[in-house]
C-alpha cells in the first residue's frame, strides 16, 4: 500500500466512532509489520492525544505479537532442538525489538572461554570445573535470590546482561554452553527447582526412556554444585513429593519453554499484569507437538 494511504489510515485511528476504528485497526493489524515504522513515527510526532497514542499502542502490540506466535509455532515444527532460539523468541515478547546478534556474541564469548581451557584428557567432572570457573568467577553470574520471582529472571537477554537468573534460567544457559563443546548436560524438570543430568552420551532418543544413564546431575543455581540421585531422593523427600522417573530423566526443549513460560505468568500473576498472564498462556498453548 502506499504511503499516503498507509498515513491516512493512520490519521483515522482518532475517530471517536467505535466501529471505524475498529474497521482501521483491523486493516493496520493485517498489513503486518511493514506498518509498524509509520505507526511509531505517528505515535512519535502527531500530537492527537492520549486516546490515540494508546490506540497505536495496542495496534503495535498486537503485531508484534502475532508475530511471536508465528515464530513460535514455527520453532515447535522446525527448530526445536533450537533452545536458545526458543528462548530469544520468549524474550522476544517482552522486547520486539531485540538485538538476537548482540545474544549470540555474548554466549560465543562464554564458549571461547570455555574451550581455551579445555582439553580432551579432561575428565567429565573436570569439564564441569571448567565451565563452574568460566560461568560464575570469570563472568560473574549468580542466582538471583533477591527478586528470584522477577519476570526478567526469564528473558534470556536480561539473565545475560544482568548475569543473574533463576534455577532454569541459569541451567538453559549452563548447558547451551556446555552442549556447545560436547557434554551432554540437559535439563530435568524437578519439582520446585531445575537442575543439570550429565547423560552419558547424546543418544537418549534410540534407548527407552527409563533406561537413559545419568552420571551424575549439576545445579547451576548453586554455582554448578554437582550431586548425585541419592541426593535428588533427599531433596523429594523434604518436599514431601513421591519420586517419579521424570523427575530425574532429561526433559524435552518444548519441556524446559513450558516451564520458562510457567514462570513467567507466576511472576506477572504477582505483578497484577493480567493482559500478560493471558497472552504468555496463549504461547505455552502452541507448545504442542502434533
């Protein structure tokens, strides 16, 4: 559409008339993110008042929304042995207009620093020092036990530039790292918490489930502390749950995103954001394989 016809749409979401704007609302939304650079400069310059700048708010919103949805879906048929882009698509929600370059440099930096220090005489547990020193002494992450129910404990690109997180953010990021140079750490969905299994080889999806080997598991949370499943038993026990393999076997990506997503409509539920809670429950219904 051109240019002028795209303004004059535009002009008319002052209209105090309900059914027009809703008839202009819905034209914008269809065009799709080719209009969004028009409506931020309207938004910007044109002086129509608080009723208007809401309304190009919501139409704007509403795009870049679609838009995650469609990616998203995308990444459950196509990517989903993607988890860091998985998780760029979920921050993605809170910052549209992400610089996934600017994530992909940092997380490279951990890598190289990761892999100077290696060697292929290491032993599994020496490779989880390693990582521990990289991680936590040289680039300062933490848990953040202080707002350890902040939203932004879930985006990946806060963990990255605040280098605090929470237990399943921390670990996502401990094992996109980790995987990066070979060892095999995936998640597992414990119950109140998210550890680390170091499997003993990649190939879980040509054995049964049950009979997946674990060598031992590893706790980003508490700077990489590795621990054994009699201490997994331990942990159940204190809680008062009754043990089921799930609780101590790798868990899926779409798994981990479920629960990220989980997180985060806990933490915006506390926050009284309820248009939040609703659209975060609308991504984790297309987490579905079909």
């Amino acid at each position: 559409m051109e240019n002028s016809k795209i303004q004059a749409l535009i002009s008319l979401l002052d209209d105090p008339d309900e059914k027009i704007y809703t008839q202009i609302e819905n034209k914008l939304i269809s065009m799709g993110k080719d209009v969004i650079p028009y409506l931020e400069t309207a938004w910007e310059y044109d002086s129509w008042g608080i009723t208007f700048q809401d309304r190009v708010e919501n139409i704007i919103h509403t795009i870049q929304f679609d838009q995650v949805k469609e990616r998203l879906t995308h990444w459950v048929i196509h990517n989903e042995n993607d988890l860091l882009k998985g998780m760029i698509l979920i921050a993605q929600y809170q910052y549209p207009d992400l610089d996934e370059n600017r994530i992909y440099e940092q997380i490279e930096k951990i890598e190289k620093d990761i892999w100077l220090e290696l060697n292929e005489a290491l032993t599994a547990l020496e490779k989880i020092r390693i990582i521990n020193h990289i991680m936590f002494e040289v680039h300062g992450f933490s848990s953040n036990v202080k707002s350890f129910h902040s939203p932004q404990n879930s985006f990946i690109n806060e963990v990255l530039d605040s280098k605090k997180g929470n237990p399943i953010s921390l670990s996502i990021l401990y094992s996109i790292v980790a995987q990066k140079h070979g060892m095999p750490l995936i998640g597992v969905n414990l119950p109140k918490h998210f550890i680390l299994a170091y499997r003993d080889d990649f190939m879980i999806d040509l054995r049964p489930k049950d009979d997946v080997k674990v060598l031992f598991y590893v706790n980003p949370f508490s700077r990489g502390a590795v621990f054994s499943k009699r201490e997994v038993d331990d942990f159940l026990k204190q809680l008062g749950i009754k043990p089921e393999p799930s609780f101590y076997l790798p868990c899926t990506n779409i798994e981990i995103m479920q629960r990220v997503l989980n997180n985060l409509i806990y933490s915006y539920e506390k926050l009284g954001y309820s248009d939040k809670v609703e659209e975060l429950k609308e991504l984790k219904g297309l987490l579905k394989k079909n």
